[in-house]
C-alpha cells in the first residue's frame, strides 16, 4: 500500500509539491489555532508515512533537540517574560513548536519524494528559470554527500591526532575550515569543469530526455491540499475557535 | 591538417610572474596520441588546463603564445567554447560525476548540445555498449565502484564524439583491469581519428597507443617520438631523477642488476605475536554486505598488502581495524583489544584530510604537541625528521601550496611521528612519479625495520614484486587469495576476481625460479635507479 503511495507522490509534479507545501506552511503561519494545526499536523505526518523517508539519525537527533530547546525556551518567555498562566503558556508554546514540527515534516516529505534533477526540470519547463540557475540547486544536493565524507574524514583523524579535547574544542573547528574550505573550491572547481566542458551553458535552453509536466495527479494532489486548508479554516469559524496571525 | 597546434606556450598561475611552463611548442594530427611526462608538480596538469580554457578563463593566471584545438583559440573562447570538439577527462571520478543515474550522465551532454530526444537514447545506448557499461544503465552512480565511474566519465565524454581528448591520469584510481578497459576504449578513439594528449605516469598500459612523447620540467618541454628519442635527448639520470617512469627493459639494460640491493629475507619471517586478528568479519553498510566473514592475522613488524578491485571492501578493512567503523559481525582484536582510533596511525588517500596546520613544520609538529611534547623539543625532532628525508626546504612552506607528492609524504611523515604500532596506509603511492613512489617504498621498509605492523591498501600492482609482502586479495568483501606474489602470479584463477593483471615483466614468467628472477631484476633495477 505505502509502496504504491510512494511512487505516486514521486510522480507529482516538484513544482505542484513546492507550490502545495509552501501554501501549507504559511497557513499555520498565517492563520493558527489548534484545528489548523491538528489538520496540518495529520496530513503533513500522513505524506510523510507515505513517502517512507531515510532519515539519518543525527537528523533525526537534530529535530529533536531543536523542539525540546524551542518548546522550552518558548514556555519559559511565556510563563517568565510575558505572565501567562502555566496552562495558557503550555498551550500557546505547544501550538508554536507544532508549527515547527509541520515545517519539518512537509520538508521531509518534499525531500523524500523530489528527486533533484526532477526539481531542476520541472523550475525550468514550468517555471521558465534558465536552467543553470535551476541546476545550481541540484549540483549544490550533488555536493553534499561529499562534503560529509570529507567532514568525518577530517574529525577521524584529529581523534587520531588529539585534537580533539574538551578543554581546546576551538582548536578542532579551525583545524577543520582551512582543509574543509580548500577541498570544497578544488571539487566545485573541478565539478564545474567537467560540467561546462560536457556543454553545460553553451546554449541558453537544452533537451529534456525526461520532461516534466503537469498532469491530472497534480491537480488533484493541489486540490486535495487546498480543500483541506480552506476546510479547517471554515471549521474554525464554524467552532469558534479564532484564529491567531502568527509570525 | 592539424587538430592541435601549440606554439612557444607559457603560462603563469593566479598573478605570479614567473611561468609554470614556459616556450612549449608541439602539434598533433588526426588519430596521434602526446603523452605527457615530467615530475610532480611539473605543470603537467597546468599545460591541459591552458589547452582546456580553464585557464585563464576559470582559474587565473597568464597564458602567452598560441594554441589552436581543432580551429578553436581556447585562450580567448573559454571552456564553454571549445566544448563538444573537446573532451576532458581527470584523474578523480567523484569530482567530475554529475548526474544521478549511469543513462543519464551520459546523456547529460548530448542534452546540453541539444541533440533531439531520439537520438540521444540512441547514442547513450551505442555509448553504452562501446564502452562495456551496457549493464550498469540503470544503476544509480553513487553505487558504482571508482573504477566504473572513470569509465563512466569517459564514456559521458565519447558520447558527444570529441575530435580532442584531454585526459588527466585517467587511472590513477583504479584497479589494473579497469585501467586496462580505458586503454581498450582509448585505443579504439585513436583509431576512428581521435586525438588524444594524455598525462599518465603509469606506462604499462599504453602499448601502441603513442605517437609522441613530451617532457616537462621546470617549465620547459622537450619532445620526442619515443622513448628511444627522448633518452637521446635527456640523460638518463635526468629522467630518473625527474621520477619519470621508463620502460623496465631500458632500465634493466642501465642499471647493475648483479648487486642485490634490498633484502628479501623480511617476507619469510616467522609469523608471531599477532597484533591485528580478524575473524569472521561482516560489514554491512547502506544495506549492502561490503566485507563477507574475513579472517585474517598480521604479526609485528610484518607488512600486509591488500589487493583487490575498486569496491571490494579494501577500504572499509582498514577503517575497520582503524576503530573508524564501529558497526560489524564477527570479532576483530587490534593490539589485545578492539579497534581505536589511538593505537593506529593511518595515512588517507587524501593528504589534505590530515593536514590541520598551514605551513608545513607547523603540521609536522601539531601531532607531537598534541601528544604531550613542548612545542621546542617538537620542533627538533620534526626538523630532524624532514632533514633525514631530505625534505627541510618544505620547512617553511604551505601545506597546501606543496605538490601533491610532497603532500604525500608530509602526511606519512607526520603519522610516523605518531609513533603508533601499527600503520595503515590508504593508496599510498597514487598519482604519485616514480622517484615519489619509491621514497614511500623505502619509507615503508624503514618502518618495518623499527617493527612497526603496516597494513597497506594498493591498486599498483607493480609496487607488490617491489615490497615482496604477504598479500590478501579481496573479491566483493571476500578474501579470494592470500599468499605472496609469486604466489599470486602462480594462480591464475584468482586473477578475474581481484582484476589483476601482472606487470609486462612477469607476463613471460611461469616457473617459480624465473618468477624469483624477475622479481630481483625489477627491484634491482627501480631502486638502483630511482633510489639515489
């Protein structure tokens, strides 16, 4: 079931994704109260189900300690700062890092389901983006597997070296910039060589062996995403339930 | 008619007056192949970045006199002019792979000459076939091993059908039967008319395949047609000192092959006091066995050199015994406990990756500061040790401005300082001139006489008849051979699997004592030559 769900979300247009998750995003900005949340909360968790991401571990490790610090940093201005009531702070602080959560979610979805070069694609033959600025995106994607390699190289043997202390944890991160840096502008050197001398630029449009378009599945997925926004929208004048601007 | 022409060529890197090649003159006709020779850091790479456009279009600097590519002025056009007449090809694969899927990387010219959709598939598809990548179309190329990708890169290169090939030791990473399938297709281009300049250091391969022969160094360039022409032209020492690489028979012929001049006896020590014990080893990484129950023992002061094709777990074994590959099955024991990162010194295949400092004494003496030496008594000993190897006048200069030999070097320098038992080398001798290799061959016995365990990874199969050291041949993470090389050379079943394929040297050599013969001659001859 969730394989077939993923292979369709696959097929939705990267344009149509960016434009329906963007729209999302910015109605929990914009218009916040628990029920937008709730249904922001459910169906960004239901795509992201569905599109079976790999998530690293320090990611994984890195969203949850950047809700554990906003929520309690969040509380505590609450509660300390402004005076609200405990629960009142606990509700506004909960519906605050939600609205992170949200975002975390809609981009894992958007990551897990766009391949790079498909997004480069679809920026140039839907969106008229002259497509060496919509390739810059994905020679950037295209460098960071890379640059990881060249990072935990890098931290191994200064373990090795014993540099890395505690007591001096400065003394790792410059040891670290100058080679990082250097390697960084020899591959991106070299990476844009081999691309230009493969014709990359030379003329102001190319072939698209793989062309991307905009097909029913795209309306209906826009669709689907826009009735669920203006549907919990409406249940929040129809419950009362006001809602809050929230930049 | 001459697709290249470069006359009294002199160029300058960034804005420094003095050139890195100066009045370098040669032309090439249709279907001739120029390799280009010269010790590290001779400008060899320079002279195909000035003939490419990218300089001074990409990297700056100053180029004098007049080339021609196939018509094209690469100095005035640029790189993004002179493309699709001229190919380029470098030494790294994972620097010039682009694109997420085998088909597509080599579509991904055509798409930009915009050629129409039918035909590209038609292309990719021949391209495919021609250069043996036909079953990999579908594979994504972050799967592939480094050999495959630099004939990927090759093959995203041909498909365009380029009169001009630029080729930046295309081998330099990769095993000897992969290197030998680029020379294959190489071949092949130079037949249909193909014009190829090509920097490689490593002359097995290249059999039938030039034409001319051009000599840098220090800026200048000497050309001949070959090698017999250029020895008339240079004295012989000249070229050894350069670390240039010669044909074994021309060397064999000048060097005193009745002295002995290293000891064989180190390889028939008796084998105690395991320091490294392996059994059963599994690794599993992104869901794919890259090591299959390897068992193995390395005695102290022995040295184990591991063989096998890209991709073949060489690596992931000694980042295993390196304590930097923490997830595994089955038991490795490194010194009586398990693997860390404080008992090793390993040596990457990067340099830059362990460099930590700018200049180059600074480097030398960060590992023994951190170790616990006062920054005076650190330096005594670093200086004494780059004056012992003959490289103090780098004292003072950047780690990063060094060639990339002397980088080399460097980094060994430095983990020998360590003083770690044992010592584990990632592709120690590549893309290195022969005089290089040979001091890294001559560091490496001086480590075994202090009793210091290496363990050593290595696609130069000319390196092993030199070191003569236990081997362990791994085939898709199994071990498939262990024994010597004259052992190796006896079994030629194991040879598919591990994409071996003996030096010229031992091509005629079939009975132990002719193998024995061989062998002698050949270190006899590298390091009386290469050794002064």
């Amino acid at each position: 079931m969730t394989g077939k769900s993923t292979e369709l979300l696959r097929k939705i247009n990267p344009v149509v994704k960016l434009f329906a998750v963007t729209v999302a995003v910015f109605t929990v900005a914009l218009f916040q109260n628990i029920i937008t949340t709730i249904v922001n909360l459910a169906v960004s968790l239901l795509l992201v189900f569905l599109s079976r991401p790999k998530i690293h571990k320090f990611i994984l490790t890195g969203v949850a300690s950047t809700l554990i610090g906003y929520t309690w940093v969040t509380y505590v201005l609450f509660t300390l700062n402004i005076g609200l009531e405990p629960s009142l702070a606990l509700y506004k602080t909960l519906l605050l890092s939600a609205r992170i959560l949200i975002i975390i979610l809609y981009s894992m979805f958007f990551v897990a389901t766009t391949g790079p070069q498909e997004l480069a694609s679809a920026l140039t033959l839907q969106l008229k983006v002259p497509y060496i600025y919509s390739y810059m995106t994905f020679v950037t994607l295209r460098m960071f597997p890379l640059v990881r390699r060249d990072l935990e190289n890098m931290v191994a043997f200064r373990k090795m070296k014993g540099y890395l202390k505690l007591s001096r944890p400065w003394q790792l991160i410059i040891s670290v910039a100058a080679p990082l840096l250097y390697l960084v502008v020899r591959r991106s050197v070299m990476l844009g060589i081999a691309m230009e001398s493969r014709g990359f630029g030379r003329y102001p449009s190319r072939t698209f062996i793989e062309e991307t378009t905009i097909t029913i599945l795209d309306v209906l997925f826009l669709l689907a995403v826009i009735l669920l926004l203006i549907l919990s929208i409406s249940a929040s004048f129809i419950f009362k339930v006001p809602l809050e601007l929230s930049l | 008619m001459e697709t290249v022409s470069v006359d009294s060529l002199s160029v300058s890197l960034g804005f420094k007056e003095f050139p890195v090649i100066r009045d370098v003159s040669f032309t090439l006709r249709s279907g001739e192949t120029l390799l280009v020779l010269g010790p590290t850091g001779s400008g060899k790479s320079t002279l195909l970045l000035a003939l490419s456009g990218v300089i001074p279009e990409l990297i700056v600097g100053k180029v004098e006199g007049d080339i021609r590519i196939v018509g094209h002025d690469p100095a005035s056009e640029g790189l993004r002019g002179i493309a699709g007449d001229v190919g380029i090809v470098f030494q790294d694969p994972e620097a010039q792979i682009i694109m997420d899927s085998v088909f597509e990387e080599v579509a991904f010219p055509l798409e930009n000459f915009l050629y129409p959709k039918e035909s590209i598939f038609e292309r990719v598809e021949k391209c495919l076939e021609d250069t043996y990548l036909a079953p990999y179309k579908n594979e994504q190329t972050d799967t592939l091993s480094t050999g495959l990708k630099q004939r990927l890169a090759l093959a995203s290169v041909l498909c365009f059908k380029p009169k001009v090939l630029l080729l930046d030791e295309p081998t330099a990473h990769i095993d000897p039967k992969s290197s030998l399938a680029i020379y294959q297709i190489l071949r092949r281009y130079k037949s249909e008319g193909g014009t190829i300049i090509l920097v490689e250091h490593r002359l097995d391969y290249l059999e039938g395949l030039i034409d001319k022969i051009l000599f840098l160094n220090n800026g200048r360039g000497i050309l001949a047609s070959n090698f017999n022409e250029l020895l008339e032209k240079i004295p012989f020492e000249s070229l050894t000192q350069a670390g240039i690489w010669l044909p074994f028979s021309t060397l064999k012929n000048r060097s005193e092959l009745s002295k002995p001049v290293v000891d064989f006896s180190r390889a028939n020590t008796t084998r105690e006091d395991s320091v490294v014990m392996a059994e059963k080893l599994s690794v599993i990484i992104d869901q794919k066995a890259v090591l299959k129950n390897v068992s193995f023992k390395v005695s102290r002061g022995e040295l184990l050199i591991i063989v096998g094709p890209n991709g073949s777990g060489k690596t992931t074994l000694l980042r295993v015994i390196a304590g930097l590959i923490k997830r595994y099955s089955g038991s490795v024991i490194v010194l009586g406990r398990r693997p860390a990162l404080s008992q090793v010194a390993y040596v990457s295949q990067i340099p830059e990756h362990q460099f930590t400092e700018r200049k180059v004494i600074e480097e030398v003496v960060s590992g023994l500061i951190a170790g616990g030496l006062s920054r005076e008594k650190a330096l005594k000993v670093a200086m004494k040790t780059l004056e012992d190897r003959g490289l103090s006048h780098l004292a003072e200069s950047g780690v990063y401005e060094i060639s990339q030999g002397e980088k080399r070097l460097i980094s060994l320098i430095e983990m020998e300082l360590l003083d770690r038992p044992i010592l584990l080398l990632d592709e120690p001798t590549f893309g290195l001139d022969l005089r290089h290799t040979v001091s890294v061959l001559k560091w490496i016995e001086s480590m075994l006489d202090k009793r210091k365990t290496v363990i050593m990874v290595t696609h130069d199969t000319w390196v092993l008849p030199l070191l003569n050291a236990r081997l362990i041949g791994l085939s898709e993470g199994k071990i498939i051979f262990q024994g010597f090389f004259s052992d190796l050379l006896k079994q030629q079943r194991v040879w598919e699997g591990l994409n071996f394929s003996p030096p010229p040297v031992f091509r005629e050599a079939f009975s132990s004592e002719q193998i024995e013969i061989a062998m002698r001659e050949m270190r006899n001859a590298v390091f009386s030559t290469y050794d002064r």
